[in-house]
C-alpha cells in the first residue's frame, strides 16, 4: 500500500533536484507511488499508441515517428483539468531548427486517450511538482504521444533536431512501452553543456524531468534489438508551460 509519505517523499526529491539543477529522473515505482498508476493502468494506457498516425513533418525524410497532440489547462488549486480546442503544434525556429517555424497539424488525441484516468493522474501529479518548484497554480500543458519506430533499414530518431529546449517551462518525457529496440539513452544538459542526466527510459512509468528553461534534452538513436523485426519506443512528451 502506498503511503502518503511516499507520495511526499517523491515529490519532495523532484522538486529539490529541479530547484538546484533543473534536472530529476524518476524511476517508474516511485511515479507510481506519486500517480497512483499501477503496471496494469500501464498497459492498458499503452495500448493508446497503437492508434497513432505518421509525422509527415519529418524534414529530413523519416517515415519513423507517429504521434498525435492536445492541450489542456490546469488550476492546481482547484483541480480542474480542462482539455482546450483542437490547434496547430508550433514551435519557432529559434528554439527548434529543424521543424520550427511552421504550423504542424497533427490528429488529435483520441477519446480513449483523453477519458482514461492515468492522464488525469500523471497530469495532475506533475503539476503539483512543478508548482512546488516554481508556484506556479495554472499550467497549459501541451500533451504529445510518440512512437519512435525503428527497423533493419532505418533507424528511429526521438529527438532527429539534436540536443535542444522546447520553448516551454518544464519539460518530461514519461516512458510508455520498448519493444525490441536498442538504444534511446536521454541525456540532459546544462547551458554550460554540463550533463546533469544520463539514463536509458526502459520501464513503464520511467520519466525525465527538466526545466526548459535552463536546461537541453536529447535522445540516442533507437535500433531493433533482433534487426529482422521491426522495433518501437512509446513515450509521452508533456510540455507545461505557466500561464
């Protein structure tokens, strides 16, 4: 049985390492203890990413990475969690090189992905944290799924714009599903190009925290483990930003 003291314990752990470094991991026992997510919620959650569509923004060529994309708001003080109307994803060039600079139009999240309570408790978790690092009590948060897919003949780039910010306040990437890839080790950086964290996401629930606005992020290549399968790496990208 998890104990409220273990939820503090861990929340209390990511926010003194955000404060100080603007980097924190947490393993995936201890996200669950904060989220209340069991390995069962996990799996279910996961079976969202078979629902996917193609990235047809990928500049360099790639046909590996599949995704869709919602906002949402957040008041902390009184708990609502408000899924906002459908949009454009945007970033600008000066903070992504690579696909910054345009309006990207990807399929919505889908009801099943929105309705089921592991987002709710995932969102609601990490925003009290990020409100106990900076105060903050209203977030928008911008709620990405992807799979990065990798076979014999191409490779699979979570992060193909290099070592980067994404514009916002904080940063996470939670880990969803591996299955058959290699590879995919995150690192976080200082601006003085110091690494703060170095770790390979491999259990459901694993998930990285920065804040964006002193830190950069990268992930390693993905290749299939046994190359005459194909492979793929499920995470879900949450971008909060204070509002």
């Amino acid at each position: 049985m998890i104990t409220e003291k273990q939820t503090h314990d861990v929340a209390l752990a990511a926010i003194k390492d955000l404060s100080h470094s603007g980097a924190h991991l947490v393993k995936h026992t201890d996200f669950s203890s904060l989220t209340g997510v069991s390995s069962d919620d996990w799996a279910r959650f996961a079976e969202n990413w078979e629902f996917l569509r193609r990235d047809p923004y990928m500049t360099d060529g790639g046909t590996y990475r599949h995704r869709r994309y919602g906002q949402f708001d957040i008041d902390v003080k009184t708990g609502d969690l408000t899924q906002l109307p459908h949009g454009p994803y945007r970033q600008e060039a000066d903070v992504n090189k690579l696909h910054g600079g345009v309006d990207r139009v990807y399929e919505p999240l889908t009801e099943s992905f929105v309705n089921d309570p592991a987002l709710r408790n995932v969102l609601m978790g990490l925003a009290e944290v990020f409100t106990g690092v900076d105060g903050t009590r209203r977030w928008n948060v911008k709620v990405t799924p992807i799979r990065t897919t990798a076979t014999k003949d191409q490779a699979g780039e979570p992060t193909p714009e290099g070592r980067h910010r994404d514009g916002v306040t904080f940063i996470t990437s939670l880990m969803i599903r591996r299955t058959n890839v290699i590879g995919g080790e995150s690192t976080v950086h200082a601006d003085d190009g110091e690494c703060l964290v170095t770790t390979t996401l491999s259990e459901p629930g694993d998930i990285l925290l920065g804040d964006d606005r002193r830190t950069l992020h990268a992930v390693t290549t993905v290749r299939p483990e046994n190359i005459e399968e194909p492979g793929h790496r499920d995470v879900l990208i949450m971008a909060f930003a204070a509002r």
